[in-house]
C-alpha cells in the first residue's frame, strides 16, 4: 500500500520540483501537529490566512452551525442567504462610506479578476496598471498585472494593454491617462519583502486617478484583518480606493475573497450584459460564516491592539548576527539575511526546529514573519529561541549545501 507522501506526489499536481512534503493531521492556536506527535510553531498562517490562529472555537462552532442548516444553495447573487448578508454588513460598516457593496468570489484572484473587470466595465477603458514586484495572483488576468516577468513569460501571450511602474517612483505616475481604466496596488507590497509606500507616494496615486478618471484598486489580500497593526491598510494611509480587494484571512481558514467598491460602480455589472461577473461557489455560506466569526473574533478579543507589541518583542529577541534587518509593521514581517542561501536552508530546516517559515516570491534575501494574530508573548519567545539556533546552523552549513 502507498504512503500519504507517495500519494501526494503521484496524485496531486505539483507546484514545485521541492514541496515541503510536511504531513499534519490536526492544528489548533498557532500549532500543527504531525502523524507522531511532532509539533510545529506556525509562523506564516497558511500565508496570512489564520489570523485568529487554526480551528478557534467561534470560528468552528459558525461552521458546525451553518452546515447543520445548509450549504450550497444556488449561484452567487441569486438567493438571499444569511451568512453573505450578514458578513457583507459587517464589512461595509468598517470600511469608508464609499466602500459599501461587496462582490463575494472564491479567493484572491477571482476577487482581482473580478476588480479588473468591474475598472473596465465602469471606465469603458482598457489601460491596465500596476507595479513591478507586486502579486495579485496567478489566473491569467491576475498574472498580466503581476510585476514580475519571471512567472509571467512562459504563459504569454496575457492580457493586453498592461503597464507596470515602479513602486515608490513618483515620476512614473504620469503614466495613469484618460487611457487607464485602473490602477492596481499593494498599499504595502508583501511578495517584494514588505516594503512600505514612501511618504504621499499613495496619496499621489490617488490623486492622479481622481484627475484622469482611473480607478483606483488596493488589493490587501495579506495586509487585511489586522495584519500590520490595523483593520485594514487604508486606515494606515488614509487613502481610500474606489475598489478593495479582500481574501484569505477574510474567510478565517475557509476559501473566501471579494472586491468591494460603491453601489454605482459596482451597479455596472448588472446590465450590458446582465451577469457581467459570475460565480458559482462565490460567498459559500460557511466560508462566510466562517469569516464573519473570525472578524468578530479579532473586533472581541482586541486583537489588533497587541500588534505592535508583538512586532517589537520578534523584533527585540531576534538580535542574530545573520540577521541584518527586520522589516515591516505588526505581524507581518521581513527578516534580512545576508544571502538567499541562507534564507533557502533556513526555509528548508525549520520543520526540523519545530517551526514553519516561507519565502517572499519576489524577495530571495528574506523570510516571512506572518503567524496568527493569537501568538502570545510566549510563543514569540519560544519561535524566537529555536529561530536563534536554526540560524546557528545555518550561519555554519548553509554553503555546504
């Protein structure tokens, strides 16, 4: 009989030629648990994904609820259903007033996706524009925006009338014209190691958009629910985008994404054609469900209040020699290491310190600091002494390998 780990890789299609082939057959709080008991620190959360940490009880008490009652009904936006009505109020009311009609899709992409098309449809323009080093996905609408031509030339040709400009260079936003149908941005860039907007870097785009008649889409689908020490990004830079892209912690563990934007400009999806955006599984009720206890999980249990706290206790106990910069803010985190050498064996080996680390796709000299919003002050200091001793070992094998 085969193992589960020869079954993963004869079944299950691959995104890598070196998966990190860990089993875990259950979690809770910022732990996983292996076959044999081995214990894993979550430090990345499923990529930002469980900010209320893995399988909190208000999370999992909504799901049980809402499955015991019903699950998929019909296509999205057919049938009035509680858990989408619900999360979709409870959204709205914490975002700027202009912000006050939700799109529920599936995840990320399809959230972008679905921004994309909704800038066009709106405009009735085709200019497309981003920013290099950015991520919204991998659909082939959300790559031809993605601001890396790494993961992009192997599937062109990709969508037409795509720009991408340099993140922070105020001189390129001259580029956003009567042409744009919208501009598209990370307010904070993760994929490129969490860099932060220079100062009125984002009001400028803004403003530009304003004058042109470009929309203007933030995609937080990591910076969202708390993740850099607010509820959302815009609230860090008081800007407000004419549509917003939410995902992953967004369904707190369940697949979930939307884009949101006003009653007008959403409206222009309805008519010419009618179902100009659909989804079948988009806004699945448990997953809002899901979402919705989640969110109300961080609003109860005050959990962005102890953010910052958090940063700066990582930031205070990882004093390494190989570490030569921390960036970023609350709990979603870069750490510096001299080479990517060190970041792949650190990467590699964590398991084996019983902690669970990543990379940045676009930001080979750093891993990611991103786990659950729960952590306490314990567990930091618990990831961070064993983090210490990976990078020990790193710092003497890394160029062995």
């Amino acid at each position: 009989m085969l193992t589960n780990r020869q079954l993963f890789l004869l079944h299950l299609g691959q995104t890598s030629t070196a998966p990190l082939m860990l089993e875990i057959e259950r979690a809770e709080g910022v732990f996983m648990y292996g076959p044999r008991g081995k214990k894993y620190l979550d430090l990345i959360s499923g990529v930002s994904v469980s900010n209320t940490g893995h399988r909190h009880p208000k999370v999992v008490e909504a799901v049980k609820e809402q499955a015991d009652a019903y699950l998929h009904l019909m296509v999205y936006g057919e049938m009035i259903q509680s858990p989408q009505v619900k999360y979709a109020e409870k959204l709205c009311g914490l975002l700027p007033a202009t912000l006050d009609n939700c799109f529920f899709v599936n995840s990320g992409s399809e959230a972008v996706e679905g921004a994309l098309k909704l800038a066009k449809r709106f405009t009735g323009r085709s200019k497309l524009i981003s920013f290099k080093n950015s991520y919204h996905g991998s659909t082939h609408g959300a790559l031809s925006i993605q601001g890396n031509e790494l993961y992009k030339n192997a599937f062109r040709p990709l969508l037409p009338d795509t720009l991408q400009l340099d993140f922070n260079n105020e001189t390129s936003i001259g580029a956003i014209d009567r042409k744009t149908a919208c501009v598209i941005t990370e307010p904070i860039q993760a994929e490129a190691g969490v860099i932060f907007p220079v100062k009125g870097f984002l009001p400028k785009i803004r403003q530009r958009c304003t004058e042109t008649g470009a929309l203007l889409v933030f995609d937080e689908v990591q910076t969202g629910f708390g993740r850099t020490g607010f509820m959302f990004a815009i609230s860090r830079f008081g800007v407000v985008p004419d549509i917003l892209v939410l995902a992953k912690a967004l369904g707190g563990g369940m697949p979930l994404g939307a884009f949101i934007s006003s009653k007008k400009i959403m409206s222009s999806l309805i008519t010419n054609p009618q179902l100009g955006h659909i989804t079948t599984f988009g806004g699945h009720p448990v997953c809002c469900a899901a979402g919705l206890a989640s969110l109300n999980v961080i609003i109860d249990e005050n959990l962005i209040a102890s953010c910052e706290e958090k940063s700066n206790l990582f930031r205070k106990e990882l004093n390494h020699p190989l570490i030569s910069d921390i960036r970023g803010e609350g709990l979603l985190l870069a750490v510096v290491l001299p080479e990517p050498e060190f970041v792949r064996y650190a990467v590699a080996h964590a398991p084996d310190y019983g902690l669970l680390l990543d990379y940045f796709l676009f930001c080979p000299d750093a891993f990611r600091i991103a786990p659950p919003l729960t952590i306490s002050p314990q567990e930091i200091l618990a990831a961070c002494n064993q983090l210490k001793i990976l990078l020990d070992v790193t710092m003497k094998n890394a160029r062995k390998k």
